[in-house]
C-alpha cells in the first residue's frame, strides 16, 4: 500500500509527492520522541483510610485507624549508617495537635480516647525527622462518646407512677435508652452523653449520680409534679428536648405538735375534774364528822 501511494504521488502532482512523503516522517519523530522521554516517578503519598472525617465513635470503644503509605520506605530511625533520603523515613502520629507515636510500618492503630471532638493527623518525615520537600500529611476529624453512636435518647419515669399517693420524702427511678449517663466532672460535651437532672413543680432538685436513684424530700402535701430531665455534660439541655413528668399525691401523718395540745389539754382538764373531787371528798368528810360530834 506504501508502494502504490507513492508510485501515485511521483507520478501525479509534485505537491501531493513531498505531502505523502512528510506525513510518514512526522509520525516517525513524535514516536521517537515520546519513547526517548523520561517518565516522572510518582512522589511519596500517604492517606487515612478509616476512619471516614466527622464519624462518631460510639460506647467509650477505642479509635482505629487505617492508613496507606505509597513510594516511600517506613524504616526505624537511628539505625547504623542510615542516610536522609526523599523517599525514607517514618511516620509521626498526633492527636488533636500534641505528639502521640512514631510508627514504622503501616499497620492498623488503636486509640483510646476520652469523649469529644478529636483531630488525628499523620505526619510523612525522613530520617532525620524533618519534613518532606513538599510537605506531605493527612487528618481526619472524629467524635468519641460513651453514648451510642447512632439514636434518639429517650428517658422514662419508672417509680413512682403516676397519681401514687406518697410521703414527703420520695425515690425517684428513670430509665433511659440510646443514651449513656455519666457522672458530671466538666468534661467536654459529647453525642447521647450526659447525666439527669430532676424538677419539682419546675424547681430544680438534684442531678443523681449514673444510674442511681434520685432523692427529693420535703415535699408539700398535695399534688406536685416531679420532672427528670436528661442534659449534655455541661448541664445544657438536649436538642430537642428530651424529658419526662410525673404527677404524684403527698399526704403527711397528722400533725405532731397538734396532737401534744390536745394531749395536754385533756390532761389539764383531768387533773381539775381530780382536785374537784378531791376537794369535795375532803367537805364532805368534815360535813360527816361534824354530824357525829353533834349527835348525843
């Protein structure tokens, strides 16, 4: 076909020959010099592949991560003879800013973190612990909490039940789901964590200790509504709202101090009613001697 192109372009128009004869040499100098070429070697890379930026780590577990390392040697520093090298070198591992671990192998790490919003960052360095020429890190941003992951906290009022007739001083009993209760210390807010506060006719009472019952004594008689409340760990509600009521009847015992003034009122009036008696008995006794000294 090469033949016959040529034989026709000889022989027909000079312009058509020197164009058939250019376009094979043109072809032939892009081939020779993409094949002469060299090809750029990739840079280090490195990645965080769990876990995903904003996941929620739920109930205290710890936090594992996963990362990838690409066109780079993880070798432990320090070692005899050992040279600074681009593509040589460790990685160092932080928390939320402050330096946690030097890490020589790419392998999954465990975390153990307390309850609130944390930043890990992967730092790619050489030998020398220098940073790379261009930089080269990775960070994700999570949540831990002791709370469920995942869920709608909801909290009930077991004990006492509604319209139960009870004494001034009552034990209250809740019961809470996808929600953990831990005690109050100021830590950081975290998802579904937090403790419960309780109300009486929406006065604030006591914040109980995790899953103990609470204590409200002094109660008025009547009706009153006691309201348990669950709140994050700086004492802010929960949005929304999440709460529960309860109505429930006081009757005291009689009043003490009346009872001791009756007491000592119908003693007073015993004890005159006595002197009356006795008092007659003694007139009466005289009246009777009297009488016998006059008889003859």
């Amino acid at each position: 076909m090469t033949r016959a192109l040529w034989r026709r372009a000889r022989d027909g128009n000079p312009a058509r020959w020197s164009g058939a004869i250019a376009w094979p040499v043109l072809l032939g100098i892009i081939l020779t010099v993409v094949s002469s070429s060299p090809v750029e070697a990739a840079g280090p890379a490195l990645s965080i592949l769990s876990p995903a930026s904003g996941q929620v780590i739920g109930n205290g577990t710890p936090v594992v991560v996963s990362f990838s390392v690409s066109n780079f040697v993880l070798v432990q520093p320090g070692e005899v003879g050992q040279t600074v090298s681009p593509t040589e070198g460790h990685v160092d591992l932080y928390v939320d800013d402050v330096y946690s671990r030097l890490i020589t192998r790419v392998e999954l790490l465990s975390l153990s973190l307390e309850s609130c919003p944390h930043t890990i960052r992967l730092h790619l360095v050489g030998n020398d612990g220098a940073p790379l020429n261009p930089d080269i890190n990775a960070s994700v941003r999570i949540v831990t909490t002791h709370g469920p992951a995942v869920g709608t906290p909801t909290i009930r009022i077991v004990s006492p039940i509604p319209g139960e007739a009870t004494g001034h001083d009552v034990y209250f009993a809740v019961e809470v789901a996808n929600f953990t209760l831990v005690d109050a210390h100021g830590q950081p807010n975290a998802p579904n964590e937090g403790h419960v506060q309780l109300f009486l006719n929406g006065v604030f009472q006591q914040e109980p200790r995790a899953y103990e019952p609470g204590f409200v004594v002094d109660m008025p008689d009547g009706n009153n509504t006691v309201t348990a409340r669950l709140v994050n760990n700086d004492n802010t509600r929960l949005s929304p709202d999440v709460s529960a009521n309860v109505t429930i009847r006081v009757k005291g015992a009689p009043d003490p101090t009346g009872s001791e003034e009756v007491t000592g009122s119908i003693s007073l009036i015993l004890a005159v009613i006595l002197i009356v008696l006795l008092v007659r008995r003694r007139k009466a006794a005289t009246r009777f001697a009297a009488n016998r000294t006059e008889k003859p």
